[in-house]
C-alpha cells in the first residue's frame, strides 16, 4: 500500500512538475519520503541578533535587523528619468555604465523590470549601514523592501570597493523573529545552480521539508523496535526526522543525529548478515576433507618459510573447505604480502580432494606473472598447471581446453577467457579471483556455473587494496574476511622521496648511479582516462626526453600503456622483465602485475594527481628484491593541502592499511582506489564509514545479537525490521557481487 512517504515529489505542495524534475536530477529526490531524508550537511545558529557595527567581512552567516534606507534598481540602459549611478555588476556587454531608477522620485513612469539587472538596498540599524545586493527575484523584492519598513536579514557578509554588502540575504519579518524566539537552528543543503535558478533556495528548500515533515510524520512508523530505542537510548523516528531538519536546540539535534546514523548502519549491517546467515544455512558446498599430497609436497619445499599470518589464513581457508558449506572468503594482503602462495596452497586443497582450481586475473600481465610464479611453486608436486587468456594461441588452447575437461590440468590461470562457455571442467571445486573490482558481476556468474555437478565452487577473492575494516564490513559484509598483516622476512623498506621539478637533475644523476649499480628503474605517469590525450602527450615527452637524458646504446628504455597493441605492450614488458631495458616509461597500467625484484627505483610523476591507495600499490613494483629500494613522488612545486597530505603522508609510512584509513578519511569511501566500481551496497545519507567506524562495529554487534535470537526476525516485537528489510533499498541480492 502506498503511503505519504512515498507520494511522487511533485505533488508536495510547493514543487510541482517543474521544481519535481529539477529536485530529481539534481538531488536524485523523487518522493516526498527522499526530501524527508536529505539531511542538512550543516546547521546555523540563528538564535543571536548582531548589529551592523559588529559586522565584519571574515564572518560566517550573520543575522541582523535593520530599517530600508533607499533603494535603486541598475540596468543596461536608462529606463526612466531618475539618478545615474554606478555599481557592482552594472556594467554591461558595451563596457558603459548603466542607470540607477528610484521610482518614488518618478511614479508616473512604471518599471521595466526585464531591464533590470540589480537591485541595491541600502539598510541601517543605527549603529551603520550595510548594502543588500540582489540580481534575482527583484520584482518581489522591489514591491516588498520599502523604504522605512524594518526587517529582519541573514546571510554573509563581504567586502567589496571598501565597504560590506551581502548578496541574496534571506529576508523575515520581525514577527518570524518573535514566533521563534531565540533558539533557532537552520539546516544547510546541498544546492546547485540549477536548483538556485528554479528558485529553490536554501530557505525554500527548507519550506519543502516542513511540507513534507507535516504530510509523512502523523502516519509514519519506526524502523527500530522499541526494545532496541531503549537499550541503546535512541528517540523515536519522529523526533529524529524533526530535530534533523529544525532542532529545538544543540542537544536535540546531537540526539537526532545519533538516532539516524544508528539506524542507517545498524540496518546496513543487518541486511547484510542477514544475507550470510541465510546463505551459510542453505548454501551447499563441496566437502574438501583432505589436505593432499600435493599439499604436503609444496609445503615442504617452499624456498622460504610462510608468515604466521600466511598460516593463520591457510588454516581459516581450510577449515571453510572442509565445513561442507560454500566458502565466501575475502583475503586482504598488502603489496608483497604473499597471498599467491596462499592461493596455490588453497588450489593445492582443492586438488587435494580430486577437484580442480582457476586463479582469475584482470590483466594478461598479471595472469602470466601469476602462471610463472604457480609452475614454480609446483615443480615437486606434479601438478600440471596451464595458462588460457585472451592471446592464446590456437594450439594452446585447444591443449588448455582437452585437459580442463578430462582433468589432467588441475590449476587453469587466466583472464576473461576463463568464462568463455567453450571452457568446461572436469571438477573445478575452487574458484580464486585476484583484484576482483575489475571484473564484472556476469562475468563471476558464468565462472560460478561452471561447477562441479550443479554444486557452486568455493570462492577466494585477493586484493592487494588495502581496505579499511569498516569499509570492507561494508562491502564485503557477507563475506569472511581474512587479512596477511606481515611481510614476508628480508623485505626492505622503500625509501619514498617528494621532489620537485627544481631537483630532476639531481634524480637523472641518481638514476644513473643506480644504473650502474645493474638496478632498474620505473617512471610512471598518470592516466586518469584511456581517452585523455593530454595524459599521452606528456607520456610522449617524458619518454623523449628520458631518451634524450639516457641515450642509446648506454641506456636502453621501453615504454608500455594502455593504447598499445598487447603484442608491442608485452615485447617491451618482457624486455624490462629480463633486464633488456634499464628504464621502463609506463601509465599506471603497470599497477598491477609487473614483479622486477631488480627494479629498485619507482619515479612517479605528477604524483598529485594519485589516490593514496593507487601510489601505494605503484611503490609495491619495488623492494620485491634483496636491495634498497626507493620511490621519487615528483609534483609540481604548487599543490593543493589535500595532496601535500597524501604526498607527506606516503613519504612517512609503508602502511597500506593505514593509507587506506587516511585515504578514506579524505576523500570518502566511495572514491577508494579499488572500491567505486563496486560501490557501496546502499548509499549512505548521514552516517560517515571514515568518521563513524565505532558506531559502525556497534551496529554490527546489535544486529549480530539480534539475528542469534531471531534469525528471520519473525518475532513480533522485530516485524518493523522485517519490514525495513523488504524495502527495495535493502534488496540486493548479492552485496558482494562474488556469487
């Protein structure tokens, strides 16, 4: 049934079609239950009255009241008989100043209000004087701002030609003053433009909202049940959407605030682990009781001993293969961690058990690097690995292709190509994707399907993104998580350096010294987008002027980006890998996948216009080998104070986990390398992932609790959460986009 929560917004009084079309596209608000839900981003204290003497240009909003003084209008021509004079933004396209009109000096003459481009109202409490300027909605003003009438104004003040005005005050009447006494708090909103030109203003907008409060607040219900409201100390809905939007005062507002960002992650958490509970309940598996010989074979031959993080995510990999349920888990592992080697242990399990495993990687590179790495590690357990991307040859394929289906390949490696429905397994019983974002949801599904006998694989998903805890209980909610949070041993740390353009021939030298020394060395530059030229240009030149600082035959230098064909790409690749060439130019297509232990210099240019997560990943190419290692951010000498943080802040730490944080913190959780093309599973209107993490982990342990009791919350004192569950803003079927 239809309630006034979800009216259309056009049939709120004060919007109609016009205003309802320009609040959707700009607001994305299409009912009058989304406008109730637009929080303010911030509140104004309107409760003080200042007086114009105490006013001063460096202030926020100010309120004061003030007498009309004199009025006149500024156009692009003389349009009656009255006094010249010039002002702010009255010249026009002619560069000649317009005329000012006073009308009461005139009255036989009307106002041709289509000729008026601004109107100056100068206004006086006694104490000085202070000038309104208005270029919208000047006929209203004009019949409502009369000389010798008293109103009360609000706004910012500024300066400009040595004296204070305020542009597009809001206007009441001392009466509004009076009937609000003196607690009054105003909510700010998100605004545009275009919003501005349709005349919702700040103060029409929240006209809207008390519409709309008034048409949803008699009928509606809470979301959270009363036991819950009262042993956390939460009011009820009503008095939060009130207080959010118009606080009674500071306190009710805090209150408010906390009552609805509770609500927000406490029922994001909910319907997430209300997926798990269901899916771990009803989800069959494939039972992987065994370890294997292949397992102990590997083990006992690695070149180097695991990390205790390495074992304790073996063994919770194990335990979730051997439950008889699907595994979900996701392993988080910084740059260098080692989480290939727990793949081919985990793949190992599967064989193990007389299934088959697929590692899937986004890039060609990264999957051939993974094939050489796996055929390693394989060597003493006679398991024969194969590798099928999209510039297979034909041969090689049709090898990858017979011995998937008689199962004589027990681990396939590859990209996209793996779910090409001509690629059929005997028994895959393990599925491992490596940076998951980049693959599509279809794309995993037809992977999944292709399981043994109907029954889904288990399901290993790696990052080397670091992801803030709150981030990834978010979103990857349902999943298990694991995390390697230590680097294997004789790893050492890269040295990162911030330079400028004034120290480029101090680097040339040191690049060179390195060079000597038979290290190599990367240059990076940025490619926000494939189809940026400007990006490739400065790639051009910075390669040629490499090649002009290092010339032939001294000095060999490839370069590999995006636009390049895959066999020119991996010529020059292959060539930096065995040490043909001294110093590859690369876009950050080299983020992933490229493994040079020799590479010991990582140059980042225009490091600015990184993400943190992304300079982090690109310093993970160096220090993979014994050497000392080193990563030059190189920036322009001007920046903004958000990049001086992350450029101060990568040069102070190698941590990835801590970046991350940072990185959230600065520029929000939907725009983390590695985390927007997923997204969130539901947007987030008030509470802040990177402001709100205790709450967050709050939330998660009340609706842990709650669903222990009451796992399909068919309780009646828990049918409002039922219902809230039902809401198409908690119906996503698979939040992690795994299987």
């Amino acid at each position: 049934m239809k309630t006034a929560w979800d009216t259309e917004i056009q049939y709120l009084p004060g919007v109609g079609p016009r205003r309802a079309a320009v609040l959707s596209s700009e607001l994305g608000i299409l009912t009058v239950g989304d406008l109730v839900s637009t929080y303010p981003f911030r509140h104004i204290d309107r409760s003080g009255v200042m007086k114009i003497a105490e006013l001063r240009p460096e202030m926020a909003c100010v309120q004061f009241t003030a007498k009309v003084l004199r009025v006149e209008l500024f156009g692009t021509q003389s349009m009656t008989a009255g006094q010249s004079g010039a002002g702010i933004g009255d010249l026009p396209a002619d560069g000649m100043p317009g005329k000012a009109l006073q009308s009461r000096f005139d009255p036989s003459k009307p106002v041709k209000f289509n000729l008026v481009k601004r109107m100056s109202v100068m206004v006086g409490d006694g104490t000085g004087e202070i000038e309104l300027v208005f270029f919208k909605g000047i006929k209203w003003m004009y019949a409502r701002l009369k000389p010798g009438l008293e109103f009360l104004f609000f706004g910012k003040p500024a300066a400009f030609n040595g004296r204070l005005n305020i542009v597009h005050p809001e206007v009441d009447s001392l009466a509004s003053l009076q009937q609000n006494g003196q607690s009054r708090m105003t909510g700010v909103y998100n605004s545009t433009e275009k919003l501005k030109n349709s005349g919702i203003t700040g103060k029409v907008m929240g006209k809207l909202v008390s519409n709309a409060l008034e048409m949803v607040l008699p009928t509606l219900k809470d979301s959270l049940p009363e036991y819950l409201r009262a042993e956390r100390g939460l009011p009820d809905i009503k008095f939060a959407l009130r207080n959010i939007h118009f606080p009674e005062s500071a306190a009710a507002l805090e209150k408010a605030r906390w009552r609805l960002k509770f609500e927000e992650l406490f029922l994001l958490q909910l319907s997430l682990l209300k997926y798990r509970f269901h899916h771990k309940k009803v989800s069959v598996g494939i039972a992987m009781p065994k370890v294997g010989d292949a397992f102990n074979r590997c083990f006992e031959t690695l070149p180097f001993p695991l990390t205790g993080a390495q074992k304790r995510v073996i063994r919770e990999i194990r335990d979730d293969m051997k439950s008889g349920r699907q595994m979900n888990r996701l392993l988080q592992g910084d740059v260098g961690s080692g989480k290939t080697m727990v793949a081919v242990l985990s793949a190992l399990i599967a064989i193990g058990n007389g299934y088959q495993a697929c590692i899937m990687a986004p890039t060609e590179v990264l999957a051939r690097q993974h094939y050489r790495n796996i055929c390693r590690y394989l060597e003493p357990t006679g398991v024969k690995a194969a590798i099928l991307t999209g510039s297979s040859r034909a041969a090689e394929r049709r090898e990858a292709h017979a011995g998937l289906e008689d199962g004589s390949i027990g681990i396939i490696v590859g990209t996209h190509a793996l779910i090409e429905d001509n690629v059929l397994f005997s028994r895959l019983g393990l599925c491992i994707v490596d940076e998951q974002h980049r693959f599509g949801v279809e794309q995993r599904a037809r992977l999944w399907a292709k399981g043994c006998g109907g029954i889904a694989p288990h399901v290993l998903v790696m990052t080397a993104t670091p992801i803030p805890r709150t981030l990834a209980m978010t979103l990857y909610g349902d999943l298990e998580v694991s995390v390697i949070d230590e680097l294997p041993p004789g790893r050492k740390p890269v040295q990162t350096i911030h330079a400028t353009e004034a120290k480029r021939p101090a680097l040339f030298r040191f690049m060179k010294e390195q060079i000597a020394l038979g290290r190599q060395v990367f240059i990076v530059y940025p490619l926000i987008f494939e189809s940026e030229k400007m990006d490739y240009k400065n790639l051009q030149l910075g390669y040629e002027q490499i090649v002009e600082a290092f010339p032939f035959p001294d000095y060999k230098t490839a370069m590999v980006h995006g636009q390049q064909p895959n066999d020119e790409k991996k010529f020059n690749m292959d060539a930096f890998a065995a040490g043909r060439a001294d110093i590859l130019v690369a876009t950050s297509v080299i983020e992933v996948g490229v493994d040079v232990p020799n590479a010991s210099v990582m140059v980042i240019e225009s490091a600015e216009r990184f993400g943190l997560s992304q300079l982090h990943q690109l310093r993970g190419r160096v220090g993979r080998g014994s050497e000392k290692s080193f990563c030059v951010l190189m920036t322009d000498y001007k920046m903004s104070k958000e990049s001086r943080q992350r450029i101060e802040l990568m040069c102070r730490t190698e941590d990835g986990f801590l970046l991350a944080e940072e990185d959230m913190k600065m520029r929000g959780p939907g725009d983390i390398e590695g985390t927007q093309q997923s997204g969130l599973p539901v947007n987030l209107k008030i509470a802040s992932l990177a402001a709100d993490g205790l709450m967050l982990n709050d939330a998660r342990a009340y609706a842990e609790s709650v669903l222990k009791r009451d796992p399909e919350l068919d309780a009646p004192e828990n049918a409002c959460l039922k219902e809230a569950m039902s809401r198409d803003r908690y119906q996503i079927k698979d939040y992690s986009k795994i299987s």
